[in-house]
C-alpha cells in the first residue's frame, strides 16, 4: 500500500517534497503548513526544511511546530513576526531523500515510484509512472506512455511486483484500458 506521499524534485540533492506553507498564522511569524505527511504532524519530525521551489531552495530550521485543529502551524527561525512569515506563503517543504526513514514492508514512498517503467503481464510496455493520486478508496498511478493511464496502486491484485532495482512496476492490466 502506498501511503507516503512524498514527491520528489529533479535537484541535485534529490529533495523529497512534505508539504507546502499554505498562510500565516497570528501576528509573531508562525506559518499553516499543508502536510503531506501521514500522519500531517509528521512533518516536524525534522528540525531543519529546505523551503522554496524549482531550484531555489534555502535551508531554514523551524523553531516550533504543533497540531492546530486539522492542520499544522510552525515557525521558522528568522522569520519573527507576520510580514515577514508572509513572504514564505506558497513556497514548498522539503528534506533530502536520505533524511526519510525506511519505508516498511510493501510501502513505498511515491517519490521512488516516479519516473519507474510499467509492463504488464504479457510484457507490454505502458510508459511510465508520472506522479500517483490518492483518491480514498486506493491510490492511482498516473502512467504517461503511447496514452496516459489510470492505474490502481493494489498490492497482489493490479500490482503484481515492483522492482525498483531495475525500475520496473509490473501490473496486471490490459493495455487497451
């Protein structure tokens, strides 16, 4: 089951994405962040962020961090009071790849899924896995190849083996789907 949804960046470092600063909150410097993280709390686990977009990325290390109703709020060194919190709305939350525990057994981050081939059963190549969705039910890889497809991300039924050694999810599935 795929229940990390992390998403990668193309950067040097290989940053892996956990949210985003989605507003301010209150008048001395502390941000909402929108989590990506399960659960959302999870993305204070790390005391330092790597805060932008695209290839501007700066380290920023966050002096305190708690729930707050259904979201998360935080405050980022140096930025002490709201307009200065403001300038860091809309940016991305990310740490370096390597900072991630180990996922468990049949979990996988999305950031590894993206960018594997996908074949099916019969050794049809379908393209490859773009970003995933999580729609409730399950979550959905985009797969972009001859045409683009929605495949369900499920263990044993759809996905019958991911090998991300040689970059390979295998499905079972019709390639006219």
């Amino acid at each position: 089951m795929v229940r990390i949804q992390y998403r990668m960046t193309g950067g040097v470092d290989k940053l892996v994405v956990l949210g985003r600063i989605s507003g301010v909150f209150g008048v001395r410097g502390w941000v909402k962040i929108f989590s990506y993280t399960e659960p959302r709390e999870n993305i204070l686990e790390y005391d330092s962020w790597q805060i932008g977009r695209n290839d501007q990325w700066r380290i920023e290390r966050v002096a305190s961090g708690k729930p707050h109703g259904k979201g998360v709020v935080a405050q980022i060194t140096g930025y002490e009071d709201r307009d200065a919190a403001a300038e860091l709305v809309g940016r991305e939350i990310a740490v370096r790849r390597d900072q991630l525990p180990a996922p468990e057994e049949d979990e996988y981050y999305w950031a590894d899924l993206e960018g594997l081939r996908v074949r099916n059963l019969e050794g049809v190549e379908l393209g490859l896995v773009d970003h995933l969705i999580a729609t409730g039910a399950n979550d959905v890889m985009v797969v972009k190849g001859d045409q683009e497809r929605l495949i369900p991300f499920v263990l044993d039924q759809v996905v019958t083996k991911i090998q991300l050694d040689e970059g390979l999810i295998e499905v079972d599935w019709d390639p006219e789907f």
